[in-house]
C-alpha cells in the first residue's frame, strides 16, 4: 500500500475506518439488492476477487463485527437486509437476518479461502 498515490491510500484508509453498519449496508446495496440467488452473489464476488480480495475482507470484516455487536433497535437487521439488500425473507425477523448475514459471511470467507489458494490480496 505505501506505492500508491496518497490520495488512493487516504481513500482506502478512510474506506477500511467507516462504521460496520455503512459498510454492510453499502455491501448489500452494491452487492446483494440485485442478485436472484446467493450463487449470484458467489460468482460476483469471485469475479471480483479475481482483481484483489481488499473489499471483500473489509465487508467481512463489517459483517462480523455487526454480528457481534448488532444495532439494540428491534427490527433494524430485518430492515437492513430488507430494505438496504432488497432480500425478502420469509421469516422478517432479526434473528432471519441475522442468520442471512452470517450466511452472506460464510459465502465471503469461502471465497476468500478460494482466492488465498490462487495468491490473490
């Protein structure tokens, strides 16, 4: 990182220091609202990963922590997968959303697993 420009390294810096909740939610709206399918969003992000893996350990790394210390308010993870990812669960609770975004986390280590065997950062 310290062979780019200051300008993309601030971006970056300023990208990788946003609150879990902006980056999950800018994941789910870049990369979630309009797939049919999680295998849609598996070959997205391989697709991606093929470039460099930096995003996609940055959203991981957002999506665990928001797990971990999810918002106090009732409904707010159904309303982010709802709204923010256009995914319409069957069951609109948090715990749903919960569980389909510590699915949307186990697709994202499985990809990074993936790119780790080709060399990919």
């Amino acid at each position: 990182m310290s062979d780019l420009p200051d300008a993309l390294r601030a971006r970056m810096e300023e990208l990788d220091a946003r609150p879990a909740l902006e980056t999950v939610r800018d994941l789910l709206g870049a990369n979630v609202a309009d797939a049919e399918s999680f295998d849609e969003i598996r070959a997205d992000q391989r697709r991606l990963a093929q470039v460099s893996t930096r995003a996609i350990r940055r959203d991981l790394a957002a999506l665990e922590a928001l797990l971990a210390d999810p918002p106090s308010s009732p409904g707010s993870l159904a309303r982010l997968v709802g709204w923010e990812g256009n995914w319409v669960l069957d069951d609109p609770s948090d715990d749903a959303a919960a569980q389909f975004l510590r699915e949307l986390a186990q697709l994202l280590r499985e990809v990074l697993d993936e790119a780790d065997g080709t060399g990919r950062r």
